[in-house]
C-alpha cells in the first residue's frame, strides 16, 4: 500500500546535501510540494557540522571540513539568499602564503582593471622567483584565451598543460598546486586541464572581486536550519528518513520505501552520492563504473592559548595546505586535500603531522599546550575529476520520465565543489518543471 505524500503535484527528493536542498528550494519557489528524505539527523550532506560529543554538552561543533568558495560561486550565493543565510558568509580580500619558517606574501587586488588586478601584489609575492611570476604571468595569460576554446582540455592533466606552457618547477609547487588541488580536491596529474582552467579564469580573472573567499562565520548546519526552512511553507524536510528502495514499475518509479513505508509522489530526485545510485536504484541505466572518489583531511586542533590571529592562511612547501582559524587563534582547523597519503595512517600520527608542521609556520605554536584534537577523514569527499570524466557525467533527466538525478558528480558545468551541487539541485528542478509541462529558470549564469 502506498500513501501520496501531498494533494496536487508533489516532488520527492531523496538527500538533504546540497544537491537535494538546492533542488527543493527552487521548487518550492515554483509553488510545488516537496519532501525532503535525509537519513541522517541533519543537513547539508558532506558540507554539515555537528557536536565533537553528542553526550557532552560542552562539547565543540566542529564542521566535517572547512568548506570555502568564492564570489563567482553565484548559484551557491542565490541559495544562501534564498536560505536568507547569505549575511553569515564572512569575505575576505586578502590571500595569506606562508613558507616555513614563517615568511608571509599576501595577495590582493589592486585598482586595475581585470585580468591586471592582482598585477601589483604579485609583483610582490615573496615565495617565487622573478623568472617564476614571469612563467605563471605567461601562463594566466594563456588561460584567458584558452578557456572554453580549446577542445583537448577535458581529456589532458593540468600537469600536462603546465608543462606545455614551460612552468618551472617552483611555480607549480607553490602557485599552481596550492591553488588548484584545494579547489579542485585533485593532484595535478590526475585533475582534468579543463577543472584547473575553469578555476582561474572565473576565481582570479573574470572579475576583479571574484577572487574574495566566503568562509561560513557560524557552523555549517546553521546555515540550513529549521529557521531558514520555516520561511518556505512549500518545503518539509524529514530527518533520519532513510529511503531504502526506489521501487521502479512500467518504466516508472511507482514510489519509495522510506523507514518501511511505501510513499508516492508525482517527481522524484535522487540527490545522493554516486557510490549510493546502485543501490537505491539497481534497474537505473547509469553508468557509474568510471567514478572513483578523492579523500579529503581536516584537522581540528585546540590550544590553551592563541597562536595566531591571522584569519586563514595556505601553507607552503609541506602536506598541511590550509590554515583556518576557527576561534581567536586558539581552536584552529588545518586541511589537506586530495589527501590519499593520509588515509591510512593513524590518527594519532595525522594530528602529530599537523602539530608539527603547523610549528613551522607559527612559532607560538611551539609553546602552546594542545587541548583537544579531532580528525575527519572524508574518503568519499569527491569524485575524481580525471581527464575524460566530463563526458561521463550524466545530466539530470533519467531513462524514467519521473525519476531525476542530483549530485556534484552530474554534469553540471563545474567540478565536485558546492557550487556544482547547487548547480545540479537548481538544473535538476528545470528539468522536474518541464516534466510538469512548465518552463522554469533556476540556474544562474557564471560571472563570464
């Protein structure tokens, strides 16, 4: 026996990460009803925050990972709008490079106009060689013409393409690499030329200010909380809600299986992981089998006192690749991304890693005492963005006219990132509503 979630037209979403939040709250904006399924009891799916210790109430919340994205994020920054979250984005116009040892470059822009913006603290920019800027400069300009022209891009490396454009050693290591492999949570010889092109010219070329980080000023569930949901009537989220089946008959999905119970709905959008399709959906014909995933590492540690008060900073030369300080120096967050080398070592040795390395770049360190400290290993943080991937990523309409797919792994225009989630929910809802027989817009177009 199946019972109708809603009278009228009503979508499911299976998912509460991005994807599927993205995807509710711009149908709802269309005036559908929407259930949203989450399995867990809370929101947000890899982007979440939660307490280091359910069982003390003293206990931190910690986000999974810092998770950051930038001014030409313009589909994220529409959902946080329409969340009414998007004042709890904090900006920064300042990048912080450390080598070890404690040497500091800051990189800003300038009163020039773009692609020349950043022309006068380059210049300026300590932990390269005048040759270096020289070659990276050449290689900027490259990418300017070169994105969204050249063919071969997607099925290329990004080390590849440094290499055709004569970058010296130093400049990938310290400018290239520290960039793209955070952003793109891939080494460069595994990551898609076409992901490391798209990052520079829409971050650091396209607009003077598309470059500021956004880093969230509260933890990241607050960012979809009940408040922000109470404002769109049309939207109910249902927590520890696991979907068990997506129950396909006659070429359709007949319903879903939800904690035991059999519900229907008129759409349904699947917005969970790629490794998760298959069993939801064994009869689905999408082809998975090319997807692996990328890990990504935070380190969370607390001092008994402030080591430094810089806002946030990439660390140069070592595993460590980012710095954030998560409260007055004192409780701060380090990451590594693309972070194979660290799945399988202990944590005790991650932490000891991180501690050691962070005393390089901040002497204060050296005489703080550690509190507390916490990993989280995201080994599924990402799909791989290897050459040859994009072609493989499906769109958001399914063989089954009812059934739509979401996820930063569909083909959605933009890398594994939270933009390319919400990209995914909003084009997944375009395309629910031209099912419904209505032409809708959700998407919003980059900032070039």
């Amino acid at each position: 026996m199946y019972s109708e979630l809603a009278a009228g037209r009503s979508v499911a979403v299976i998912g509460g990460g991005l994807a599927g939040l993205a995807a509710a709250v711009a149908l709802g904006s269309a005036e559908q009803k929407v259930t949203v399924f989450e399995a867990r009891p809370f929101l947000g799916g890899r982007a979440t925050s939660y307490p280091l210790n359910s069982a003390d109430e003293d206990s931190p919340t910690i986000d999974n990972c810092q998770h950051v994205l930038l001014r030409c994020c313009t589909n994220l920054l529409d959902f946080y709008s329409r969340l009414e979250v998007r004042d709890r984005i904090q900006f920064y116009r300042e990048f912080y490079w450390i080598e070890p040892g404690g040497r500091m470059s800051i990189m800003r822009r300038g009163r020039l106009p773009a692609p020349l913006h950043f022309a006068g603290s380059f210049t300026k920019l300590r932990f390269l060689s005048a040759s270096a800027k020289m070659s990276v400069a050449s290689a900027l300009l490259a990418v300017k013409y070169e994105y969204g022209k050249r063919t071969d891009l997607g099925r290329m490396t990004m080390l590849d393409w440094l290499r055709e454009k004569n970058q010296p050693k130093q400049a990938v290591e310290r400018f290239w690499k520290q960039v793209l492999v955070s952003a793109i949570n891939e080494d460069l010889e595994r990551m898609a030329a076409s992901h490391g092109l798209q990052v520079f010219y829409l971050g650091f070329l396209a607009r003077p200010d598309s470059y500021e980080m956004g880093v969230p000023a509260v933890p990241l569930a607050q960012l979809y909380s009940e408040n922000a949901w109470a404002r769109h009537a049309q939207v109910t989220i249902r927590e520890r809600a696991n979907v068990q089946q997506v129950r396909l008959e006659n070429g359709r999905v007949a319903g879903i299986v939800v904690n035991d119970e059999c519900l229907t709905a008129d759409a349904y959008v699947l917005a969970v992981p790629f490794e998760r399709v298959a069993a939801l959906a064994p009869d689905l014909a999408i082809d998975l089998s090319a997807f692996t995933h990328s890990p990504i590492t935070g380190i969370h540690l607390w001092f008994d006192r402030p080591i430094t008060n810089l806002p946030h900073a990439t660390l140069l030369d070592r595993t460590i690749q980012w710095m954030f300080n998560k409260r007055n120096g004192r409780y701060i967050q380090l990451v590594v991304s693309a972070s194979r080398a660290l799945t399988d070592m202990p944590r005790a040795e991650v932490i000891d890693l991180g501690l050691r390395e962070l005393k390089e770049f901040f002497p204060k360190a050296e005489g703080a005492k550690l509190e507390r400290a916490h990993v989280v290993k995201e080994v599924r943080a990402t799909f791989s963005a290897a050459p040859g991937m994009e072609e493989k990523r499906p769109g958001n309409v399914t063989a089954l006219p009812n059934l739509f797919v979401a996820g930063d792994w569909t083909r959605s225009g933009w890398p594994a990132t939270m933009e390319g989630a919400v990209r995914s929910g909003y084009l997944a809802a375009e395309a629910v509503m031209k099912s419904f027989g209505e032409s809708w817009k959700f998407l919003l177009p980059d900032v070039a």
